[in-house]
C-alpha cells in the first residue's frame, strides 16, 4: 500500500492511500480510462512506471478548454 498525494477530479492534490504499485494497477485501482494521462512527481508516467510512498499523482481524463 502506497501513500500519495493524488490529484483526480480535484483542483488540488489530497491523501490517499493506493493499493497500487505500478500506474498501470492504480488506472484500474481508480476505474481510469486508458486514455487518461497520469502525473507521477510532474513526470508523465508510462503504465510500466512505479507508485511509490510520496508520490504527487495528477489525473486527466479528459482534453479541457479555457471557458468550458
């Protein structure tokens, strides 16, 4: 079990705690599509790439435009 800071349908990052250890688990630990991009540390990470006790964990799940 991770403890992260995650950053998911929010505008700031909160606690959590994952039972995930790859990006790959947490995309379906958290029902993310796969076209979501994942943040890991300001990085964006592969699903291969490791979740790790301290993390700062940004989602977008979808493209944003200004005003909408």
């Amino acid at each position: 079990m991770a403890a992260i800071k995650l950053m998911n349908n929010s505008a700031s990052f909160s606690d959590a705690s994952v039972n995930s250890a790859t990006v790959s688990a947490l995309r379906s630990e958290l029902s993310l599509p796969s076209t979501a991009v994942i943040n890991v540390n300001g990085t964006i990470a592969s699903d291969n790439d490791p979740i790790s006790d301290g993390d700062f964990v940004a989602t977008v799940t979808n493209n944003k435009t200004g005003g909408q």
